[in-house]
C-alpha cells in the first residue's frame, strides 16, 4: 500500500523561524523546549518497518522541512496515498488533527491514523474527531503493519492488536499494542527518510559537534510522577544488543561523515554489563567518534564512567530537574541535592555536563524555583537546559492535579502544554511572573554567561 506518515510540528515554518532567530543565544547554550527540532525517530522505525513489510512508504517530516498546510495539502494530492499515519504528543495534538483534516479534504479515500502518546491515553477523545479513521495505542511497527494489511485485504481490523476504531460512529477502544520485547528484531531507522542535514547542522547549534541522535532503547522502570514514557513504552526496558548499537553507529558514521551522536534514550546505562560490552566494542573496533548519553544522578559510577570515556563519551545528560527538596520530593526523583552535588562532581571529572531542569512544579513557590536557579550556579554545568512544567496525560502528576481538581481532564489549553508556557493554576506562582522567572534564569545562563557568544 501507499502509505504517508507525517511530523506535524509544533509551529509552522514560519513561526519556527522567527523563534529560532529570536531565540539562537537560548539555543546555543542548550534549550531544547524554545525552539523544539528533534529528528523523528519513531517516525524512521516505523518506515523502515513497514517498507520491510512491502509498504510504499514516504514520511514527511513538516518540521524538518519547515513545512505549511499549503505544501503538506500538495504533498497529500501528489502521493495519493492509501493511508496517511500521524504521530501525535499532546503538546502537538491541535496539529495532528489538522494534518488528519487536511488529509480527509485532499484525499478522501485514504483511511488515517493517530499513534504516538497522547492518541494512545485519549484515544476515544481522538476519535470523537471524524477525520480520524484509527486510533494505535502503544508501540506502532507491528499494530500498523498489521493495520495496513487488513485494510488492504479488506478485513476486520478487530483483530489487530493496539487499533482502536469507530463502529457505527461510536469508539471502539482495544488494549495497547504488545510490546516489542527483541529490538534487533526491528530494522534500523531510515535516516534517509527524513532531511537529515538539517538536523546535522541543527545538533551543531546544541552540542557543538556535527551528529545527530539516536535511540537504542525502549521502555523505563522508574517512577518519575512528571513523565508519561511509560504509557507508549510500557516500564520493561529493553535495548539492542552493543554489537548491533555499535554497527549502526557505525553506519550512520560513515554515512553522514558524522563526528558525533546523541544517544536520546531515557537511561543509557541501567544495565552495568551492557555498558562494559559496548564499550569494549567501541575500543577494540576504533570507532572513534564523540557520543553522548541521557542518565540518571543515582547510575552514575565513576569506574564506569572512566570506561566509557575512554569509549568515547564526551558529555552526560543529566535529569537534575530541581533543586527543590520538597519538589524533588514531589517528582518521585529518588534523589537528594546533596546525591546531585556529588554525582555532578564526580561527572564533571571526566566528562562535560548538561543539566535538565523543571520550573513551576506542582506546589512549588518562588523559594522553590530560587532554590532551582541557585543549585543550577552552584553547579557549574557546561551546559543547561531549562523547562516549565507542563500537565502531561498519562503522568501521575496529572492525575494529581485532576483529582485536586486544578485541571480538567482531556480539556487542556493544548497550545498552553508545552514546556515554555505556564498553564494556569498548577503551581503557587501566577503564570506572569512564573514566565517572567523562566526568562531572567534563561537570560542569565544563555545571555548574560561568558560561556555563551552573545546572539548578532
């Protein structure tokens, strides 16, 4: 079959540039959330999947093109597609179901569908959505593929697991697709699909280095009360093998004349023997490229740190998040600022490092979030990357802040839920001023620190 899976973005072409100009001294010093542009991986998994399965398939990343409804709309009536397959967060729902409307208009005949995680935890609210056919919940290779092949023969999709679906005009919401326990089992992501150079030349501005991501993992077994990765990805980690992690590296490498990569995964190093294969295959192999990883404070151990330095390792990403013990308390961390003052210096050792932090917590006040800003330049990172907490579907700290009757749920200002907006009634701290702290500590580590060029 023709299938079409597209990245809506969270802003149009236009709007995103405007930010990304208004917005480069932030960027260059390690915002992730100003101006977000992370290549779709998920996305990329899906499409070599699905091609392995026989499928036409084109993805179309419309914020890596920077990309309007306009060309999208031309894009549709181009390709003709069977089926046109939208991934969806909550923060770009709004999106999402416009691609869908977009797609009904153009081409009427084709049937489409919302994955990703918020159509996975509201999928009945999705559905209510007319331009909405189908509805996958959880993780999407084996639930489209088995999608698409109903729809082709003209079968019940009743059968495929993870589908949701209208009858008579009424939701017919299933379980969640299994997940995938054997990640070799997947083909590696079609980079090719997406444009990947910009995201190259984009990963520069961040990381100083010509690369891009990767994502080796699934799956997280902790207990963070603000994530909901655990709701399409279930809390059974699982990871490629080092040798296969290693030869796609190792592809991408050569491919894209890469000096670096970005591994993206929630936890890279939560299994200690794992880590030690890995890299002694990058050692004895003489890969020779800078990599960096995404971990938590309590795995970091210092042996393990010395081995994959000399792997590689150029630089540790940390979810330090607050500096609050109250909120760290709040967030489920398992951690103390003392345990962060001790990992970050032992970190900071071999490796550079870049902290995540969270403002505007449930509960917290303006002592809370000084107490944030003060930990962040007692620390000294290399680099920081700083959000405003957003009520995410799925988390317990949603569920939290509907039981306490703060929000409504599934009615969410959704342009609101992203990570630089302050949404109404979540914290002790009114949304102005809240927006008002998030720019003085952005200013003060992206515009006023000497780290940082000073933007044109």
């Amino acid at each position: 079959m023709r299938i079409l899976l597209v990245n809506p973005a969270f802003y149009d072409g236009k709007e995103f540039s405007n930010r990304f100009e208004d917005y480069i001294d932030w960027i260059k010093g390690g915002n992730l959330y100003v101006a977000p542009f992370e290549p779709p991986i998920g996305l990329a998994f899906l499409t070599a999947y699905l091609k392995e399965k026989g499928h036409e398939v084109t993805l179309l990343d419309m914020q890596g093109l920077l990309m309007d409804s306009a060309e999208l709309q031309a894009r549709l009536a181009t390709f003709a597609p069977d089926i046109v397959g939208v991934t969806a967060m909550t923060p770009t729902i709004p999106e999402a179901l416009q691609v869908a409307a977009i797609a009904k208009r153009t081409v009427p005949g084709a049937k489409t569908v919302l994955g990703g995680v918020h159509p996975t935890l509201d999928p009945e609210g999705v559905l209510a959505d007319e331009n909405v056919d189908y509805v996958i919940r959880g993780e999407g290779e084996v639930a489209f593929a088995g999608l698409a092949k109903a729809i082709s023969a003209g079968t019940d999709v009743d059968a495929v697991e993870g589908v949701s679906y209208r009858r008579n005009g009424v939701p017919v919401v299933k379980g969640k697709a299994p997940l995938i326990a054997d990640l070799n089992s997947l083909p590696m992501p079609d980079y090719e699909a997406f444009p990947v150079e910009r995201y190259i030349e984009h990963n520069g501005y961040l990381r100083s280095v010509r690369g891009i991501s990767m994502i080796v993992s699934r799956g997280c077994p902790f207990q963070c009360t603000f994530c909901a990765v655990h709701q399409t990805m279930g809390r059974r980690w699982r990871i490629k093998s080092p040798g296969r992690v290693v030869n796609e590296l190792v592809a991408l490498k050569e491919r894209h004349q890469l000096e670096g990569v970005w591994f993206k995964d929630s936890i890279f190093n939560l299994d200690r023997e794992w880590v030690k294969e890995f890299c002694g295959l990058m050692i004895d192999r003489k890969v020779e490229i800078a990599w960096q990883a995404l971990t938590r404070i309590d795995l970091i151990e210092e042996e393990e740190l010395k081995l994959m330095k000399r792997a590689g390792l150029t630089q540790l990403d940390l979810g330090i998040e607050t500096g609050s013990p109250k909120s760290l308390l709040r967030l489920k961390k398992g951690i103390t600022v003392e345990k962060i003052r001790e990992k970050v210096a032992i970190a900071k050792r071999y490796v550079r490092v870049f902290g995540f932090f969270m403002i505007g917590i449930p509960g917290e006040g303006e002592t809370d979030v000084q107490q944030t800003f003060a930990l962040a330049k007692a620390l000294d990172l290399d680099r920081w990357t700083w959000s405003i907490y957003s009520p995410l579907p799925g988390s317990a700290l949603y569920e939290e802040l509907v039981a306490e009757g703060r929000i409504e749920p599934y009615r969410l200002d959704y342009h609101q839920v992203h990570f630089t907006e302050a949404y109404e009634g979540v914290c002790d701290i009114p949304p102005a001023r809240l927006k008002e702290l998030y720019r003085e500590i952005n200013d003060h580590f992206y515009r006023q620190s000497t780290r940082v060029p000073q933007a044109g």
